[in-house]
C-alpha cells in the first residue's frame, strides 16, 4: 500500500472515531439528564410528602371513628370516594385472552393489561418471553370526581364479560358503575395477530366526572426487563420512540436520564426494547405528552424505567368513545411493515441517510429471501457478505490496481525527492503531479473505492444489532448470534473490554492485523513507521469497541475481512502484471500532454498558500 492508501484508511478511522464522538453527549446534555434527576428526586419527595400527608388525615379519620361504628366508617368513605365508594376496593383478579402469537392477562384492578408474553420468543436463560409482569406496568385515565382525582388504575372494576366471534376474535370487557353512569373497557385480539384493540367508553358520566378541557389524563408508567443476555447492549438500543401526527418519528434518547415534552399532536408511541417494543396508538391523536426514561445499573434485571404521560380526546359530558390499539410486536422489519400508516419501521435504528437505505432496500430483503432457502444463520450471513463482497468486487479490483501503480511509480517518485531538496516543495509537488499525469495514475485511486464502501460497512453495523431473526440462532460455538459469544468467562472485569472473551470478536481483530500486516508486505519499501503503527492499533482498538457487540456482526466482519483477503491474493496472482503495468505507464509517458489537470491545478493553489521556510 502506498502513502496516501494509509492516507485514505488513516481518514476512515477518523470518519468512524468522530461518528461515535458526535453521539456523545454535550454538556448541554448533561446539564439536562442532572435537571432531570434532580425533577424527579423532588416529584418522588412530594409523591411521598402527599402519601404521608393522607396517611396523617386517615389515622385522624380512624381516631375519631369507633372501630365499632360502621355506620361512622361508611358515611366517611362515602364523603371521600362518592360514587366511587363501592369500587375503591376489591379483590385482585385476572382474565386471560389469546391467540396463536400472544398471551395477554387483564386485571380487574383498573382493567389494565397485566403482562404480555409473545409466544413464539424466549428470554435469556430460555424462559417465556414476558414483555412485563405485574406492578411493572401501570396504566390508567386520570379525572376528577367529588373533588378528587382519581386514576382508573386505582378502582376495582366489575366481572368481565369474554366473547369469541366467529372469526376467532377475542374480546374482554369490563365496567365500573358510577351512578346511573358507567365506564367501560373493552379489548379485542384478532387471531394471528400482535395488535390488541381497545376503546374507552362513558355513558352518563357528564355530571359525575371532569377533566381538564376536553382532554383526559393518560399515564403509562413501565419497568422494562432485561430479556436478553447483553444488558449493556440492551439498554443502548432501548428507547421510547413516538410519532407526530404529520408522520415524523423522533426518538427520546438511549442514555443515562431523558425528558421530553412535546406541545403536538401524537400518532403513537412506544416502549422500545432492543428487539421487542410496546406501542400505544391513538385511532385520532394524543394531545401532547411528557416522556421521560432512566436507566437501569446493569446488576439490576430492569434496563429502563419508561413513563409517558398524555393527553387524550374524550368529551364525559356526551356518550362517546375513544379508541386505542396495543401493538406487542416483535421489531421484525416486514412485521412492523404489515401495520400500514404508522410507519412502525422507524422502530429499526437502520441508520440515517444512505445507511438506512441500503439496509432497507438491499441487505433486509436479500436477508429475507435467504431465510427462506437456508435455516442456517451462519450460513445465511456467509452467503449474505459473499453476495455484497462479489457486488463491490469491482470496486475492491479498481482499488488494487491504483495501488499497483503507485508501487511500480514509487522508485521514481524517490528518485524525484531525492533529485529535489526538501525546501523545495511546490517543485517536488508539480514534479509528482506530472509525473502521475504522464502515468496516467490517479493518485486518489486506491482511496476512493475503499471510501465507496463504507457505507455498506456502515449499514452491516447497524443492522445486525437491529435484526430479530437472529435471536436464539446458534452457529459453531455461539449460542445466539444477537449476542456477544462467550467461549471463556473471566474471574474479573478488565476496563473498556468486560469480563468474557469473544471468540467471533478475536478472530474479526486477528484477521484484520493479518490483513494489515499482508498489505504493508506489498510495499515497495518500509516508510511511515508511526503510519504502520496506527494500522496495527486499529484491529486492537476494535477488540474493545466489539467485544459486547452481537456475535453475528462480528462474524460478518470476520468473513468481509477474510473474503478480502482473499481477493486480493487472487487478483494479484492472476489479475495483475506489475511489469505489464509499469510498461503502460512508461507507454502513457510518451503521449504528448493535454496540459494541467484541475486536481493538478488544485494541488498547486494549496502549496503556493503554505508559508515558505
């Protein structure tokens, strides 16, 4: 390889450590994620001071009420719940509905969905996959009656009514008598389906009940658990995601503490775990949200504590209804495609730009239709980088042969340096450049084509943490390729690389220096030692970076490095000629010239404005 081939891979590795620079957080950030931590220390202490406060006024209650009078104890929860009274307390019970792809439990209290289990997906350690159990899901309608304020969450509603239609449809209904009014819950789960629909009805209740406006109070407060066996992946993929009416998607942020509050309208918004996510959807709009989330430390079994509160639509003064839907889906690609409208694939952090397209309009169909002829995944994603490595082949071609001329031009280019003082460089520039021209050699050869290929590079990174098929598929010596592959678990934790030893993750670094160290034997001489050094870091640096990354990306890289490897053995057996090569130049040399070229030109301008010695 020749100097400005290092030149060129020395600008790659700068592209990629200022790709992850511009995602760390500002201090702006910071500043903001310390706001919020301090928010929610002050919410959590008056949440607290209030749950004290009515604590005091109840043993206050209790203390001037005889045990004894039922009658006193009745007329004093009479005066607090009002017509709420008969639902304010109760027995927790459960109901359960389901198809052929999802599990869903309700409770009673608050006629609320209970847990979610996704029936064809197992959790880490081989255990139902449960999206969330119990007291780590809250979900009510928050209004004010008898000059309280009451959540649904918090009320014990009537037996459920369950229906199967003819088309396998389930639906579960409940009510809570306020009155002569009542409030009615009622899902539906089609067959073969991940959506649960859902609609809020009030009959009566225009004089019982009071919201703010004509907008209700919805609060959805969840613990998402850790599901898969990277925690610190998982958390970095886990986000609360939502979409504006006008069909933006915008995401919260992965890291540390985020709050958000949008002042427009909602389409839906979801609880997004790193291959699963919980949406909520509105059939019209929410009325704005707060969104806020934190994270987890990795010993604990939660990743992310997610809440949103919103505004919903619904007039209590008229008989009306609003409708939902609850979509528990796996973030399989053409899954969250078959939900048409709502855009559910932003749920995929492709990547932006041209990464997301190639991701998008190549790699996730060619993946597809390789699922449908090989059940191997290993195999697939073999088959996958040969299919990409022979499409860049040319690419791959033309940068090896720019490097072979600057090889076979290199002994003239010393003889011009040599001829020329050091002090001298615009006359050793123009000499060079006369030189490339004459040889009909673009200097920028070697390093364009290898540019081109970043963004496939780029794309592989971000789809293969992104990619659900590969959950529980095993291959060699890995158990999942969703995850890291743990051939050796150490005693202790060593800084910026963890506590195991992957395998997959070894052999990407060890074939990259192979690969390095291949192409600096293909120079014709040893030059830039700091250069050689730099090349070298890099497979080491990477060692770090993947160690935690899914083991089925670093197995692509793994056989994308390899497979180059490779290709450019063949092509330098059996594609070039050096003495052929060098003999077209000497022949391009005698051809009279057409004058300076604009990179020439170019080049010239930018050394007449360095300062001379």
């Amino acid at each position: 390889m020749d100097k400005r081939s290092y030149l060129g891979l020395f600008l790659i590795f700068v592209v990629i450590v200022v790709f992850y620079w511009i995602n760390q957080p500002s201090e702006e950030e910071r500043a903001r994620w310390q706001q919020y931590h301090e928010q929610l220390l002050l919410e959590e202490q008056q949440r607290q001071d209030s749950i004290a406060r009515a604590q005091l006024a109840q043993q206050q209650l209790a203390d001037t009420i005889s045990p004894t009078d039922t009658a006193a104890i009745a007329a004093a929860k009479k005066a607090k719940f009002g017509l709420l009274t008969d639902v304010s307390e109760g027995t927790e019970q459960f109901t359960t509905i389901e198809n052929n792809v999802v599990k869903v439990v309700f409770s009673n209290k608050g006629a609320r969905i209970y847990s979610v289990v996704l029936k064809d997906y197992k959790s880490f350690g081989d255990k139902p996959l449960c999206m969330f159990n119990g007291q780590s899901n809250e979900f009510g309608f928050g209004f004010t009656h008898n000059n309280r304020t009451f959540y649904t969450n918090e009320l014990y509603f009537g037996q459920p009514q369950i229906q199967t239609a003819p088309d396998s449809t389930q639906s579960v209904t409940f009510s809570i008598p306020i009155g002569d009014g009542s409030l009615v819950y009622k899902y539906s789960l089609p067959n073969n389906s991940y959506a649960v629909d859902f609609s809020l009805s009030s009959v009566n209740l225009g004089d019982k009940i009071s919201v703010n406006g004509a907008a209700i109070d919805l609060e959805w407060i969840m613990d998402m658990p850790a599901l898969e066996k990277g925690h610190k992946a998982e958390g970095m993929w886990s986000s609360i995601y939502y979409r504006y009416t006008d069909g933006d998607v915008e995401e919260l942020g992965t890291m540390g503490e985020q709050r958000e509050e949008v002042n427009m309208g909602l389409q839906w918004i979801a609880f997004k775990d790193q291959y699963f996510s919980s949406i909520l959807v509105a059939k019209e709009s929410f009325a704005g949200a707060q969104l806020s989330s934190r994270s987890y430390n990795e010993t604990d079994s939660l990743i992310k504590h997610v809440d949103a509160k919103v505004g919903v639509k619904h007039n209590f003064s008229d008989n009306s209804t609003s409708n939902f839907q609850f979509i528990f889906v796996p973030n399989y690609f053409y899954t969250l495609d078959s939900f048409e409208g709502l855009e559910l694939t932003e749920l995929l952090p492709l990547g932006w730009g041209i990464f997301g397209l190639i991701n998008e309009y190549f790699i996730i169909p060619v993946f597809k239709y390789l699922e449908n002829v090989f059940s191997n995944y290993g195999i697939i994603i073999l088959i996958l980088t040969l299919i990409i490595k022979l499409i860049i082949f040319p690419m791959t071609y033309s940068s090896y042969k720019s490097q072979a001329k600057m090889r076979v031009l290199k002994p003239q280019i010393d003889a011009i340096n040599e001829k020329i003082p050091a002090d001298k460089p615009l006359e050793r520039q123009q000499a060079t450049m006369a030189l490339y021209k004459k040889a009909g050699v673009s200097p920028m050869g070697g390093c364009l084509p290898m540019l081109i290929q970043m963004p496939i590079l780029f794309a592989a990174f971000r789809f293969f943490p992104a990619a659900v098929e590969l959950r529980g598929q095993s291959f060699l010596w890995a158990d999942d390729l969703s995850t890291f592959d743990s051939v050796l678990n150490l005693p202790f934790s060593i800084p910026f690389y963890g506590d195991h030893i992957s395998l997959f993750c070894l052999l990407m670094c060890i074939t990259n220096i192979v690969f390095t160290k291949f192409n600096m034997q293909t120079q014709s001489s040893s030059g830039m030692p700091g250069m050689k050094f730099m090349m070298y870091f890099m497979p080491i640096m990477l060692l770090f970076f993947f160690n935690d990354y899914p083991s089925g990306l670093c197995y692509y890289y793994f056989l994308s490095t390899l497979i180059t490897v490779i290709q450019t053995i063949v092509i330098k057996r059996f594609f070039i000629d050096e003495q052929a090569i060098l003999e077209k130049i000497e022949a391009n040399k005698k051809r009279p010239s057409n004058g300076k070229s604009r990179f020439e030109r170019m080049m010239e301008a930018q050394m007449k404005k360095m300062p001379k010695k």
